[in-house]
C-alpha cells in the first residue's frame, strides 16, 4: 500500500513539475543566433521601424516555387528574416505566394504583377549539362492602413553570377525590409528644397529620383530670383529646408545668390551638389557629324567650394572602365543598335567602408568632371572613384563618335584613379569670412555647426531618360539591360545627409553564405554518389558478414 502511494506522488510530482516547466517556457524565450557574422540577429534599427505597430502589417512575398538551389537559399533567408520581425511585433503577417503555380491564371498574374512595377527576374538553370530558363518574381509587397509598398529582393551587381547575386541579395534583405515598414509608418517630416532658376535639369529629367524619395520626405522647388530685391527674405525661407539639391546647374550663380547659399550652411543646412564644370551632353553627339564640342562650364562657384575644402577641375574624365554607348551600325533597313565602348562614361566604384556607398552597385557617369580634396576645416570621404584606367582632357575638345571604331590603347591611360564624389561634414568656414559681402546681412555667421554637404562632380548622376514624355527608371540602360547604382546613391546620399541614416549602418552588415561548386559538383556526380550511396551499402554488407561469422563461431 505503502509502496503505491509512493508512486503515486512520484506521478503526480512529475506532472506537476512538467506543467510548471511548460508554463515557464511560455514566459521565458530566448533564441541564440550562433553563426560566426550574426545574420539572424536584426539590429536595433532595423526593429525600430515596426516598434509600436498596433495595425497588421500584411507582407506578401513572391519568392516562391521550383527555383534552383541558389534561391531556394534566397526564400529562406528571406523566411528566417520576417519571422525574426514577427517575433518581435506579431502584427507582422507573412505570406509566400506562387504566382506561377497555377497555369490557368499564370499569364494573367505575370501581367497584374509586371503592371504594378514588379519585374520578373529571367534565371538560367543548369541541370545535368542541360540549361533552361525560368522566370521568378523577386519582390514583396508590403501593406498598412491602405498604404503598399514595393519591397525588391535582389540586389543586381553588374558581373554577378547567381551566386554573388543571392549573397549581395541575402545581405540587403535586412535593409529593404526595414525601409518597406519605415516607408508605411513613419511620418514625413523632413522638408528637401530643389534649386530651380540655374538652368537646373527640368522636372522631366530628375522625376524618378524625385518619386523615390518623396515616399520619405516633403519636396519643393525653390528659385533663388528673390535674392536681388529680397536676400535676407529668401535666405529665411530657405532655412525652412532640411536639404537643398542642385541638379546640374548651367547658368552663373550672382555673388548675392552664393551668399545666400553660404549663410544657408553657415545655419547648419546641407546641401547635395550635383555639378560640372564641362558643359557637354551626349545626346548633342547623334547629329549628321556625330560629333560635338566640351565648353567649360563658368558656373561662378569655384571660391564657394574651394572655401569648404573642394575643387571642381574643368577637365573630362577618361576611363577604360566605363558603361558602353549604344549607337546605329549600318545604313538603312540594315541598321543594327549595337552597344559599343565609350570612355566618356566611367562607371564609379563606391567606398566600402561608407554606408553611403557600402554593397552599391557601380554608378554611371557622363563626361565627368575631377574633384581635388583641399585642406579646410570641413572632414573629407571620398564616396565615389574611377577605375585606376584613367587619363584626364582639357577643354575645348571636339568629341566625336567615331571614336567607338578605334582601339584605346591602354599604356595612355595611366592618371590612377580620379575621385568623383566626396562628402564634406564638420564645421564650414564661410566663402565670404574676411571678404567684401555683395550686401549686408544682419545676423551674417563665418563659421556653421555641424553640417554635412556632398558634391559630385557630374550632374548625370541624377538625369534619368525621356521617351515619350515618360520619365524612365534612373540607372536603367534599356539598350543593354543594365542597372547601374545612381538612384540607390543618391537616396542613401539623402538619407544621410537628413541623419536619416540609422537603417544605413545595416547596409554595411557583412554576411557570407556557403555555395556548392555547380561545376565541380557536376564534375565529380558520379564519384560522390559511390561514397554517398554505395560506400554505406558495401560497409553495411561487410557489418553483416563480420557479425554473422562471429556469431557461428560463437554459438557453433
């Protein structure tokens, strides 16, 4: 009797004990993210932009289906992602969709999809020596209160295999998502003032930038036509503004309308220079001759920049690595758009030790001007460079097109690298300190705050195409296929810029993924089934004959 009470209360400890340890496991959770670079740890900035969510944040992602193994790793770390998110908000709701999968309705969700501004992704599959294409649809769409927005899972690099390019994409992942819930439900509240009245691009030509960014900040334009009969009235109305943008100016700049601008900085605003001291565009060069001539570009602003630690040399940049130019070969109905070698468009190499320029793409110049850092109170970094191919000309210079049949001889080509970008941050020294003033100014400062500008050094960088009216995507090359870095730059230059740059720091997160060798793989196919198949077969084999004969020997 004795003995079953006892056990009985052994059972109904264990019991007891069990549900304690359950009750404890739903209050106490902990995960540990043990890989070597901390990729499923997101950072705290990245948590921040759905902290305090109280509505349902609804992510579809498309990345889903029969894919090759390269993105299949792409899905789930995209999975492993969105749950590391729900787990810290529950209002995070995720689906995986194939859009594909049904046959009947495929063409019409490939149509919805690719109408909504989701462009599928065209993948080469190599299986058994034999190649096939499939399509997929690398992107998300993120919903709150209403509002959606695109969220792209690929990073495209120029030159990437596929595996780079699931590697740069798994290590944007954190970015992009981030970004997509900052967009839906953080307000606006950072006003960006765009220069307009000195011969600035036209709307037209900078849209899609202006499209991109808007989704963070207020945009308006702002003339500086008031400063001669009103300085220190337009000078407070600029100080409204968190930014200021000046996309390829081409007419001078008045002393009143630099001081204005100086003593903008001076009350800590920033700025973002798109500038060239050469006046040249290539679309000026498909006339009958082909050809056309680099003026210098007199723009009044050298002393401006020269006081804040930069100089704008008037020479084109030369580079052997640089994005091709697509022109007509042949005559009449035999005419073929061929994308041919074209030095005058360097293809800049971003600083990867910047947030700014970290995991960037290449961006595209056009008959880039050189920047010199000078010594100035200000803090330099070179955020874009050429290539190391380069060589420097003067202006006037006649540029022709027939330059494409000849071969570049690259012993020429020998003035190194050229900086093409730099970011300027500290205390600015006034352009006007110790200098006669084009008027008085009452509260007139020689020194700012801490403030930041940056200035490049082709105003290109910003100007998408124009077909038909329609602006199209800045960075795309619709002849070649390419996407070159210029908008993701210059949003993350803005960001920056505006301190918006806490999800910038993800940006420089290094995660690196373990790939199979496809070719060695398929090399070594047959070798690798023997010892993954046969060999354990043949082990198991011996195992029994051994076992067997000791057991006769044994029981005999």
């Amino acid at each position: 009797m004795l003995k079953n009470k006892s056990n009985l209360i052994k059972i109904v400890v264990f019991f007891v004990a069990l549900l304690a340890l359950n009750w404890l496991g739903t209050k106490v959770y902990q995960r540990f993210d043990l890989t070597q670079n901390k990729r499923y740890t997101l950072s705290q900035s990245a948590l921040a932009t759905v902290d305090g969510v109280k509505s349902p944040i609804i992510v579809d992602v498309f990345l889903e289906g029969n894919f090759p193994s390269e993105f299949r790793r792409l899905r789930n770390e995209t999975k492993q992602l969105l749950a590391e998110f729900a787990l810290n908000n529950d209002q995070i709701i995720v689906n995986f969709i194939n859009p594909l999968e049904d046959e009947q309705s495929r063409d019409a969700n490939i149509e919805q999809l690719v109408q909504r501004g989701l462009a599928p992704l065209q993948l080469s599959v190599n299986s058994n020596g034999k190649t096939s294409q499939e399509l997929i649809f690398p992107w998300a769409l993120a919903s709150y209160n209403d509002q959606t927005v695109k969220i792209p899972l690929i990073k495209n690099q120029i030159g990437a295999s596929q595996q780079e390019l699931v590697t740069n994409s798994v290590q944007h992942l954190e970015y992009a998502f981030a970004e997509g819930f900052q967009k839906l439900v953080t307000p606006k509240s950072k006003k960006i003032a765009i220069l307009k009245g000195n011969g600035q691009l036209g709307d037209a030509y900078i849209a899609d930038f202006l499209q991109t960014i808007k989704e963070h900040y207020f945009l308006a334009p702002f003339t500086l036509d008031s400063v001669a009969t009103n300085a220190e009235g337009t000078l407070h109305k600029l100080k409204a503004f968190d930014l200021i943008i000046s996309a390829k100016p081409t007419q001078a700049f008045t002393e009143e309308e630099k001081l204005v601008l100086d003593q903008y900085t001076m009350n800590g605003g920033k700025s973002l220079w798109l500038t060239e001291s050469i006046l040249m565009d290539k679309d000026s060069l498909y006339n009958e001759e082909g050809r056309g001539i680099a003026m210098r570009n007199e723009l009044n602003l050298n002393d401006f920049f020269f006081s804040y630690g930069v100089r704008i040399n008037p020479v084109i940049v030369n580079d052997l690595y640089s994005a091709p130019i697509t022109i007509a070969m042949g005559e009449g109905s035999n005419a073929q758009f061929q994308p041919l070698k074209w030095p005058y468009s360097p293809l800049a190499a971003g600083n990867p030790k910047h947030p700014i320029t970290s995991n960037l793409n290449l961006v595209k110049f056009d008959f880039a001007s050189q920047l010199d850092t000078l010594k100035s109170s200000t803090k330099k970094t070179i955020l874009l460079q050429s290539s190391k191919l380069t060589k420097l000309e003067g202006v006037p210079k006649e540029i022709s097109l027939e330059i494409v049949t000849q071969d570049q001889d690259p012993a020429s080509f020998t003035k190194g690298p050229q900086t093409l970008a730099v970011l300027l941050e500290g205390q600015f020294t006034s352009a006007y300190e110790n200098r006669i003033k084009p008027f008085k100014m009452a509260a007139h400062k020689d020194s700012s705050p801490q403030t930041k500008m940056i200035v490049i050094a082709d105003g290109d960088v910003i100007k998408n195409d124009v077909i038909k009216n329609k602006p199209q995507e800045l960075g795309f090359d619709r002849w070649t296929g390419q996407s070159f870095g210029n908008k993701e730059f210059l949003v993350n230059a803005v960001n920056y810029l505006l301190n918006d740059d806490g999800l910038l720091d993800v940006r420089t997160k290094d995660i690196k993924i373990a790939f199979l060798d496809a070719e060695a793989t398929a090399d070594h196919k047959t070798q690798w089934q023997l010892i993954t198949i046969a060999l354990p077969l043949v082990l198991l084999a011996i195992f029994g004959v051994v076992f067997n004969y000791i057991r006769r020997k044994k029981y005999a």
